[in-house]
C-alpha cells in the first residue's frame, strides 16, 4: 500500500518540463525502419552475410517489425491490458522472422545465429507456448 502511495506521488509531482524531456528522448529513439537496418548490420558483422543476405534480413525485418507494431497498436486501440496477449504477438513475429533466416542463412551462419542467443530465445517461446 505505501508503494501504490509512493508512486502515486512521485507521478502527481513530477515536474511538468520532465514530459517534453521525455518526448525528445522518444524522437531520439530510431524509429522501426532504423531498428531493421541497424539488426541487418549487426548480423552482417556477426555472421558475414553476404549482400544479397543483407538485403533479404533487411527486407524481411522492414516488413515484419512495422507489423508487429500494428498488431500491438490493436491490442492498445483495443484497450488489453493482458500482458500475456502482447507477449503472444511478439512471439508470433519473431518465430516468423527466424522461419525466414532459416532460409537466408546458410547452416554455419544459421548455427552461429543459434549460439549468439536466438536458440534461447526459440526455447523459450517453444517453453511459452507449452504452457497455454
């Protein structure tokens, strides 16, 4: 209870400049398309893609990723508050983007991309979706 109080407290006296500084910091943040470039270059880096690779992990994430982003802003236009539903969204899309690197990547770029923490990731959404 003296949380909820703390923290009701700390939002009613936030200062009012603390908004605007927040919403400059979020136009700094990249928007969905410099989020795609920025993962393919990091996987060039990692796996050494070759150019057409790049242009395919480019192409898919630049689908996918503002994709993503519009079922979540369904789930928010529609008011859920289940975290669980937006967890179901993002792994929906990323079992679909590792699908696609499945096929672009060759099985040493695949097996390393594995290794580099994606095979983790897999597990977990496979131990996610065992549970419902």
């Amino acid at each position: 209870m003296k949380l909820n109080i703390y923290a009701l407290a700390v939002a009613v006296l936030m200062p009012a400049g603390y908004g605007t500084a927040s919403a400059q910091q979020q136009e700094k943040q990249p928007d969905v398309y410099e989020q795609a470039e920025q993962e393919a270059d990091r996987l060039q880096g990692l796996l050494d893609l070759e150019d057409w690779q790049v242009f395919y992990v480019d192409s898919t994430l630049k689908h996918d990723f503002p994709a993503m982003m519009a079922d979540y802003e369904e789930l928010r236009k529609a008011k859920v508050a289940n975290q669980s539903m937006y967890q179901d969204v993002h792994d929906k899309w990323m079992d679909q983007i590792d699908k696609t690197y499945m096929r672009i990547f060759t099985d040493e770029q695949w097996a390393k991309y594995l290794k580099n923490g994606a095979a983790r990731a897999q597990k977990a959404r496979a131990k996610r979706k065992a549970k419902k």
